[in-house]
C-alpha cells in the first residue's frame, strides 16, 4: 500500500521525509477522518505528538500493521 491508501486506526504510518526513497519516520495511525490521516509520532518537533497529514501526501510511504 502506498500513501494514497486509507489505513485503519493502529496501523503503522511510515515517512520519506529525507526524500531518499526509504522509510525513516513513522508513528501510529490514529484515525482517518475527511481525507486526513491523525496520527501519533514520536520525535514530531522534539517530542511525542498528535500530527496529521492529507491522504496521498507524497511524504507518506505507506500504512502496515505489526506482528
């Protein structure tokens, strides 16, 4: 799945925020709402916070759950 997909709340969220074509950020899908993604991110301005981002923001790499 890419970041145009819609997850489920508890999914992984993984970033390209470097632009090197690899995930190197992530948090925890919180809920989806009107065309947003909410999520919880460590590390989001020096700290654990609540962000969200546009679905297809090009930043996102793409959504997983953990086993």
């Amino acid at each position: 799945m890419d970041g145009s997909g819609i997850p489920n709340p508890g999914m992984v969220i993984s970033f390209d925020w470097n632009n090197v074509n690899f995930a190197d950020h992530y948090g925890i899908v919180e809920k989806v709402e009107n065309g947003y993604v909410y999520t919880i991110e460590g590390n989001l301005k020096d700290a654990v916070r609540r962000g969200y981002w546009k679905i297809g923001n090009e930043q996102i790499m793409g959504y997983g759950w953990i086993s």
